[in-house]
C-alpha cells in the first residue's frame, strides 16, 4: 500500500555537491527544499579520500567530510535530507510526479537532478579492496594524482579520459604505464598522439590487468596479461588509475529527458534547464567534460536559481 502522497516545492534529487549546492541556494530562498540522498548518501566524492582542489580549504579535506559539512550546511538553512532513492518519474504533466522507493509517491512543482554518475571499474577483486581500502586505486587523476608525485603509476584505459587523464599524471609521476587492451586507442588522435608523444609514458598495448598487487595496506604493482602471447608480467607501481569511462545515473529519467547517446541529460546551453519546464539538471549528469567537485557545485547553484526564477515566473 503506498503512503499518502506530499506535495512538494522543490525536490532536489542526490547529495554530491551539485545536490547540497542546490539545497544550500533553494532554502536560503525559501524554497522549503526536500532532498533525497540516493544510493550513495555523499556522491563520488566520498570514495575520495583528500580533497586539496575545492576552493576554501587550503589545508585539504577528506570527501566524505567535506560532504557532512555540506550537508549541515543546506540543514541550517532548512533544508529536509532524506534517506531513500527516487526510483520512478512522471514528468508527462504540468506538476512532477516521482516515486520514492517504489512506494511513496511525491508531486512536485520543481526538480533539481544531481544523481551524478558513476565512474566504471574494471571489478576484480584485489581491485576493489585497494579501492576500499584507499591504498591507491583511483578513478580521478585531477583529484588524486598528487599523491603520487615523482613515483611510479599504471593508468587503464585509450579513450579521451584515459589519454587525459596519463597526460595529466606524467606531469607529476615519474613514470606511467598505460594498459590498453587493443591494439588502437579509441581517443580521438590529438589526444593519442600527445601521450604518445610524452617521454614518460610508456604505452602497453592488447594489454590487460590480471591482478593489482600490494602489500595487505597499499598497492605495490600491477600484474598484466599480453592477450595475443598470454604472458603475464609485473610492474611496480603505487597507484593504479582506472580511466574506461563512466556511466550518468540517468536510467530513471530516460522516457521523459533528453539525453545524448551516453545517457548524459542534455541541458540548454548556458542554464540548467532540461526539455522539461520545472525540471533543471546540475552536476555530473550532465557534464561529461569537466567532472569536478567545485564545477558540480557551481551548477548545482545555477539549477536553485533557475528552479526559483520558474516559481516565479507560475506566479
Ligand atoms: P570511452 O568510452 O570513450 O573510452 C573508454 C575506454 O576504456 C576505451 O578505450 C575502452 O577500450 C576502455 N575500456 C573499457 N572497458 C575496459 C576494460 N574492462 N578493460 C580495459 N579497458 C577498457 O570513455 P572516456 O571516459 O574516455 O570518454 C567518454 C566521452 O567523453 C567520450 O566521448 C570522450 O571523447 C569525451 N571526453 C572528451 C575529452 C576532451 O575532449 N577533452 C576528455 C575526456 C572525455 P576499447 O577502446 O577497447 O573499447
């Protein structure tokens, strides 16, 4: 039996900084704000561990309590966090209708996505536990290269972010080893040519990760498979960057919204706006290019305060 349904101003969907942005601008503008935290209460953000990029913290602070402040934050100004996932829309009408957990029902008169994406891995094992355990598997250069200034790393990957993203690390590791699992890169040949041209990059091609290797705490180096000879070798290396892409987790609003053919929500340049009037899109959903926290949270203030001028073009 589903609940009994609640009519809300703005409903502001995810808690990354592009949600909290958001939520921040909507209450300070009495908004009254409703934000559901989704799947992964925090974003991205909190599989990071320092941030030393955004702005305002000039000793650096980790992800996930860089998103409990901001989170209290969008609280003082009166904004309702939720628990909970929005699991259905029905943009189809002039009010907005979502479902949360399959079961209650909300209308609303504005919505705000920042449901983000979400970086692909490649899923073995001793990936994944040096990804929980923070000892150096990353999927973000720009955030976590740093920490491997002048040492040795291995990135995954021959798309554009790949190529990026190893141009990127050369400038601060001494040396990067990239696996590409064909014989081709599939970036565009500018973006090839320059890490190729780059002394310390060495490029491993129709090459595949077969294990990351560390030491219990922290990786220690990468065991790769040739998969023409089937031979497998071994490299040391600190951190291992995965760079195969990401996925917007925009699923839900596919039969409503515009997306481009990746399944990022297209906005109309310059705003937040989507194809829907009342429903604005801030943060990595629609960002492909820039991805980054402080960029989120500049869109997430552009969606509060397109959302508040709509409400106020209804009166
Ligand atoms: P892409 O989907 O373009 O590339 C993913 C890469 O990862 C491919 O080379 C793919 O290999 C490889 N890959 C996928 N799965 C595995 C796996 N299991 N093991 C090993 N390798 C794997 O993603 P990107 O994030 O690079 O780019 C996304 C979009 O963003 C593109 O349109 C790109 O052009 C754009 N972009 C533009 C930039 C710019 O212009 N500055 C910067 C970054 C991105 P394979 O080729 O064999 O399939």
């Amino acid at each position: 039996m589903s609940e009994k349904i609640e009519f809300v101003k703005c409903l502001i969907i995810g808690s990354g900084p592009a949600g909290y942005t958001a939520a921040i601008y909507a209450s300070r503008a009495n908004m009254s704000p409703v934000l559901y935290q989704g799947t992964q209460p925090g974003g991205q953000l909190t599989t990071t561990n320092d941030v030393e990029n955004f702005p305002g913290y000039p000793d650096g602070i980790t992800g996930p309590e860089m998103m409990i402040e901001l989170q209290s934050q969008a609280k003082r100004f009166g904004t309702d966090v939720r628990d909970g996932w929005v699991t259905s829309v029905d943009f189809s009408g002039k009010i907005h209708k979502l479902w949360i957990n399959n079961n209650k029902e909300i209308h609303c008169e504005t919505v705000i996505i920042s449901t983000g994406a979400s970086a692909k891995y490649l899923g073995l094992p001793s990936e994944q536990k040096y990804l929980e355990l923070g000892g150096g598997v990353s999927a973000c250069a720009v955030c976590d290269g740093f920490f491997y200034k002048n040492q040795e790393v291995v990135i995954v990957g021959a798309g554009d972010s790949a190529c990026e993203e190893a141009h990127y690390l050369s400038k601060l590791c001494s040396k990067v080893t990239m696996l590409v699992r064909r014989d081709v890169f599939r970036a565009s040949k500018i973006m090839a040519n320059r890490v190729i041209n780059t002394s310390n990059i060495e490029i491993l091609f129709n090459t595949e990760t077969h294990e990351v290797i560390g030491d219990g705490q922290v990786v220690t180096g990468v065991k790769f498979i040739n998969n023409l000879t089937n031979k497998i070798s071994e490299i040391p290396a600190t951190g291992f960057f995965v760079a195969i892409g990401h996925k917007p987790n925009t699923e839900i609003f596919k039969e409503f919204l515009d997306l481009d053919d990746t399944g990022y929500i297209i906005n109309k340049p310059g705003t937040s706006k989507t194809n829907i009037d009342g429903v604005f899109v801030s943060g990595d959903a629609a960002d492909h290019v820039y991805r980054q926290a402080v960029t989120a949270a500049g869109t997430g203030c552009m969606a509060a305060l397109d959302a508040e001028r709509y409400l106020a073009s209804l009166e």
